[in-house]
C-alpha cells in the first residue's frame, strides 16, 4: 500500500441517507421473458416488474419459515407468481400485477409443479412447531395436501410428472451437517433416500433424473445426479459448487438445466478465490466452458438459474451494485437487464472513484479476511463480523463498509472459522468451539494488521449483528489486552442460556455443535457468556437491537445494557420498533449508521455528524 493523505482528503463522504435510500436489493430472478425477479426495499418484498400496479397495491412477499424463509414465491403456469404474503397465506397472481389471496397459513421454499406448487409448511400443533411439504393446488390455491411430514426439517422440494424430491434433517444437525436426499414416486409410494451424510440442497429434476448439490464424502461441494436407478457425480477439481448463506433461506439455487444435456453452476476457485459460470457437460464431467467476470460481468454471483440455453443470474463487485443479467446462447457475453438502485441514486456514480477494493489476506493461522484501506497511514479501524457463524461476508457493492472508508477508516472483514465458502475443514473448525476460536481468529487479524503497520492500534472497534454480535461481546468481554477499544453489537447474543432457552426451533440445536449439549455442558456455556464477566469488559459498548426480534430477543440487548451502566462502562443502547432480526426500515438503516458513527466517533475523539441523538449512558426509543 502507497499511503498519502491526499487520498483521504479528496474523498467525498458517503452519507448515511444514501445507504438507507439505496437499500434496494434483487434475488431470486425467474426464467420469464422479459425476465422477472424479487426487489426488496424498506422492509417490503414485491415480484417485479409489475407494469399494472403500484407498489401499495403489490402483497409483501416474504416467509417466515425456519424464521429465515427464503425464496417466498414460485412461478406457476403462464409464467404467473404464486407466493407467501408475509403473514396472511398463499398469494397468486390472476394476471401480470393482479394479485388475490388464497389458502392461509405459513409456507416458504415454493417450487413449481404443473398448475400446482410444493412447497414448505409450518404450523403450530399442541403447542410446539411443525414442518411438513405440501402441494398447493385446486381453483384460487384454496387446497392444502401433505406429500411428507414427520421429520423435524424439510428443505429445496422439487416435483416434476409424479416424481417429488426433496432435503430433510432432524435434531441436533443443521442444514450443513449431515442431511438426507430423499425421492419420492408419487404413483408406486416409492421413498429412496439418495444420500444419507453431509450437506446437500437446491434439487433440480428434469426427464425423472434427480440433480442436487452435496458435499457427501468430500471437502467441496459438487453436483450429484440420480440418473437411471445410479448415483453420478459431477466434480471440479478446486472448484466449490456452494451457494453463499448455504442452509439459512431455503429455495436460493446457484445453478439450473441447459440444453443437450449441460449445465451451468456458479463456482467459487478454491484456490484463486474467484467465481465464474461454470459450462458442464453432465454425462462426461467435462468444463464446456468457463465464464470469467469478464464474461459475467461480476466479481460474485448470488443465485442463478436458467431458460433453454440462457443463464440468467443476479450478481455485482465491489463498486457496481447487484443487478440482474443474462448471457444468451454461445455464452459469449453477459447483457445487464436491470440493476438494484432507482435512477434518482445516480448520483453514486460521485462517489464509485472513491470506492476502495478488497484484498484477501490470509493469516499465519489460516484466518481469512478482506481489508477495505483508504490509504492513508495507519488509520482506525472497524472490524466486521459475520452473522451465523456458519455464514461469510460478502463482498458485493458494500455501501455500509465504504461508508466507513470515507470517514478516514480502514475495514477489515473477516471470514472466522467456521464460515462457508471454505471447505468442510475450516467449517467445522468452529465445532465445540464457538465464542473462542472465532473470537481469537479476530484478535489473529488485527495483530496481522497492526504488525504490518497498516493500522492505528490505539484505534481500533469492531461490530457485528446477530452470531457476529456475539462474537464482537466476546472479542470485548475476554481480550488479553486492550486490542479493541471500542464495540457495537447488533442484536448480538450476551446470555448463551438465554438464547438456548428462548431461540427459535430452527436454531434451537445449533448450539449442541457450537459449544455443547445444554445442560450436560452448563458450565461451558457459562464460561463463554459474556454477560457473566462483564468485569472484565471495560472499552465503550453501543448495543443496536429491534424491539420484535424472535431470533436473538431484545433482552439479550437489556440485560447487557443494564449490567454494563451498572459497573460504570460507557454505553448507549438504541431500540427499533417494528424491527425484527436485522434492520429493515430506511429511517432505521439510517440512524442505526449514525448512531455507530457518532459513538465512535467519540470514544476515538473524531469528528462526526451527530445525528443520532446518542447520550452516554441512555436507553434511545425509535
């Protein structure tokens, strides 16, 4: 790095009100044509574009299934969109725009069969929560039939001319544990369990063959196929067939059917840690063709799919935002269909020269991270954690990390033990040990940093949301020595018992691979709770949480506030009404910023804006 204090000088500050009017993101683009996808802003999910109504008019198309949901709609026939309206039941479209309501009730993980879909179902029986796989059919969706039920999970149902396929799990695994592929002839009864260990998801069939992919039996994920009564599989060598978030929301699929027999899978490089399309043929393995960021026009890919022999995905890099693009036969280039911000936020392109690449670093202890560096000599910096843990960072258009570049800050994400896109190797080496060792893989990057002399060690903060909250408690709480001086954890966990006893069904095992089985193992849980040695916390801490959160609720945030104003610590505390698990509303994006800023601000004796209205010391109601 060349540092020069002309660089700082010249860049212009990114406001926080930029960040919270841009918060419009694409997923899940559908095989239509024109093509068709899922925006969300400000909290509200709607299937566009939608030429005939108004977006008051369009249902908020969001599950709540496994608390995480995922793709929360499907087309059906005539490229129509059958869904789940966030908190009510099945939502159709009668025609493009024209929306009615059918069966009640709480689905997510749709995928098309015929005029019907299948999907995931949740309810609440005698008391405790259910899952099950169900068709939706008849005249207005109104009809419910369970295909399957009985196991704790289900997840990527796909049914195609009788045959259904799908993922299900049971207690104490997590989706990438170990998980079982399970195929179903609806006419015969016929139940063959395809796979029986490891992780797999995002099941595609086409012409009674069976296709999903797995890391069963290997360090990588790869693609399988059950063709003609055999298991085949379809592998890369070096090359990682995972989607990011893998297991979190279900119905993301990274990959889809081309025509004469092939195949396109989005693909991370093991090695070289970039992502391309990858072209496969499925009966030889062989790579047809490998499609760069020059080709795809995106340093990273979210979630792809197909139509004939077109690719169809949303992706962006760290200066462009995440758009939807398509590559037509021959795959020669991509064409960009839409991008995620309006046209009144052109005025990013005032900012985009500022924005500071990423460059992975690795440590001497095999802990990835991705500095963001402004240039200039040894600035403060903020560390970010990741949720999950079993989770990555991404690296696509980060406003909320150049945001920090712009005041003068370095950024350092990083990638602990235990985050995906890895391997199997460095994901399970978080087993047993959380609230440890991705708390010293944290404390291993910035002694990296602060030894290459890239960084201010009187100046450094860390955040973090959720498990990356955690994570930020715990880098504060159970430090050697004064490496951070400052923290905001959002919505992060401080009581370890707490959440055990009060989390949702989904992640209400995690913690038996995490740390142990609670109770038999109470006394670890005890010793990595950072609200139990908060005498041994002493740097300002801001806590950010949203007032119905029920996967890390907002006790969590109280008790820690409390107990630290008791022992005479710095802290502010901020809650959101209407907030659930992560911020979604633009005024709450935006003060949620200003409010980190301002504290930082602060305790480092920087300048900042003031915005947020923090006292020292203050519980803040928004």
């Amino acid at each position: 790095l060349v540092f020069s204090s002309a660089i700082f000088a010249e860049m212009p500050k990114l406001p926080s009100s930029l960040l919270s009017s841009s918060s419009i993101s694409l997923s899940s683009p559908f095989p239509t044509n024109p093509v068709r996808y899922l925006t969300t802003s400000d909290g509200k999910t709607h299937f566009s574009p939608s030429p005939s109504s108004s977006a008051a008019e369009l249902p908020n198309l969001r599950s709540t299934v496994h608390e995480y949901g995922g793709t929360p709609c499907q087309l059906t026939q005539g490229d129509l969109c059958v869904g789940q309206s966030y908190n009510t039941g099945i939502t159709y479209e009668t025609e493009p725009g024209k929306w009615s309501d059918g069966i009640a009730g709480k689905y997510g993980d749709f995928n098309q069969s015929g005029p019907d879909v299948v999907c995931i179902r949740e309810r609440v029986v005698d008391g405790s929560v259910v899952n099950d796989i169900v068709r939706i059919s008849g005249e207005g969706f109104s009809e419910c039939e369970v295909i399957c039920e009985g196991v704790d999970f289900y997840s990527y149902p796909s049914s195609l001319e009788g045959l259904t396929a799908w993922v299900e799990w049971d207690h104490p695994n997590m989706p990438w544990d170990d998980t079982r592929v399970v195929m179903l002839d609806e006419a015969t009864g016929k139940k063959d369990v395809l796979e029986t260990e490891g992780s797999s998801g995002q099941i595609r069939i086409r012409e009674k063959e069976v296709w999903y992919v797995s890391d069963s039996g290997g360090e990588y994920y790869n693609l399988r196929g059950f063709v003609n009564g055999e298991k085949k599989v379809v592998e890369v060598q070096d090359e990682d067939f995972s989607v990011g978030g893998f297991g979190w929301s279900g119905g993301v699929r990274s990959w889809g059917f081309l025509d004469g027999g092939l195949a396109a899978v989005k693909s991370k490089n093991v090695k070289t840690g970039l992502t391309s399309i990858l072209i496969l043929n499925l009966e030889t393995s062989e790579v047809v063709k490998r499609l760069s960021s020059e080709v795809t026009l995106c340093d990273s890919i979210s979630s792809l799919t197909t139509r004939g022999n077109d690719i169809i995905y949303t992706g962006g890099s760290y200066s462009s935002p995440e758009g939807v693009y398509v590559i037509s036969d021959g795959w020669e280039t991509a064409r960009q269909e839409v991008r995620s911000l309006p046209e009144d936020n052109e005025i990013l392109k005032d900012y985009a020269p500022s924005f500071t690449a990423p460059k992975h670093i690795e440590t001497s202890n095999g802990v990835h991270a991705y500095l963001y560096h402004p240039g200039t000599e040894a600035p403060p910096l903020l560390m970010k954690c990741h949720g999950g843990p079993t989770s990555s960072t991404s690296l696509t258009f980060r406003l909320d990390i150049q945001y920090w570049l712009t005041r003068g800050y370095a950024v350092v994400d990083v990638d602990y033990s235990g985050s995906s896109g890895y391997g199997k190797t460095y994901r399970e080496r978080l087993k047993g040990a959380w609230g440890v060792r991705d708390r010293d893989d944290c404390f291993d990057v910035v002694e990296y940093l602060v030894g290459e002399g890239l960084v201010d060690e009187d100046k450094v903060a860390i955040d973090g949301g959720s498990a990356g909250g955690y994570t930020t408690l715990c880098c504060l709480t159970f430090q050697p020595k004064s490496i951070f001086k400052a923290g905001c954890s959002k919505y992060g966990i401080s009581d370890l018992t707490s959440l055990y006893e009060s989390t949702h069904k989904f992640e209400s095992r995690y913690m038996d691979g995490l740390i142990g089985k609670y109770p038999d193992d109470e006394k670890i849980y005890f010793e990595r709770c950072p609200l139990k040695y908060v005498e041994k916390l002493s740097c300002p801490v801001l806590l950010l949480q949203g007032a119905e959160d029920k996967v890390v609720t907002p006790d969590q945030s109280e008790m820690m506030f409390d107990s630290l104003k008791a022992k005479g610590v710095k802290t502010s505390m901020v809650m959101y009404a209407g907030e659930q698990h992560g911020f979604r509303k633009k005024e709450n994006i935006k003060h949620a910023l200003d409010a980190e800023e301002d504290f930082f601000a602060e305790v480092f004796g920087l300048e900042s804006g003031g915005e947020a209205g923090l006292k020292m010391g203050e519980r803040l109601e928004r």
